[in-house]
C-alpha cells in the first residue's frame, strides 16, 4: 500500500498559490517578524521556487548560486530580485543543499 503524501505540501501551495505536488521536496520559514517563505524543488528541474509573503508571494527561481552577498548595499544578502536576512539565508541554503539530488547533474 502506497502511502498518502505528507499533507502539508497542498497547504503550503494554497498558502503561496504556487503549484506544489506531493512529489516535491518543500520547506516552509516564518522570519521573526512572521513573514513566511515556502521553498519547493521539484524532481529534475534545474531550479527551485521560493515564495515570500512579503514580496506578495511572488515566485523567484533559485538554484545553488542564487544566494549573493554583493547585492545594491553592501552586507545586504539577495536571492533572485530578493532581499533576505541572514535567518532567511540559512534556512535557504539549507532547503537547497537537501534538495540538491533532486536537481539535474547532481548526486
């Protein structure tokens, strides 16, 4: 017997209203200010999606070399278009890091 897929996948997809199936790995992050942020990699794409509310859940591709310390200010971190703090960072390498076998040419 197949079992179900973890239920939190289609409430992270309503939460952001990104496409989110059952196959994918997805993370889910509330900053200390209680915005959120869901990350979803799914099998064989080259990259991930990560969805911030305080961007208004627009969708922003990244991928292993998305993270940047040299964005428009100096000690500011961006992914994508992005500003993020540092918890924000770490909890996306992370997200990244575990979902890197998922991702063409990588083991």
């Amino acid at each position: 017997m197949k079992d179900a897929p973890p239920a939190i996948q289609p409430l992270l997809a309503k939460l952001c209203g990104g496409d989110i199936s059952g196959e994918d790995y997805v993370g889910y992050f509330m900053n200390e200010h209680g915005e959120e942020l869901v990350f979803a990699q799914r099998r064989g794409d080259k990259k991930a999606q990560l969805w911030h509310s305080d961007a208004d859940w627009e969708m922003f591709q990244v991928g292993d070399h998305s993270l940047r310390l040299d964005g428009p200010v100096e000690g500011v971190i961006t992914v994508a278009d992005l500003i993020i703090d540092r918890s924000e960072a770490t909890w996306l390498s992370s997200c990244l890091a575990a979902s890197r076998h998922l991702r063409p040419g990588r083991a």
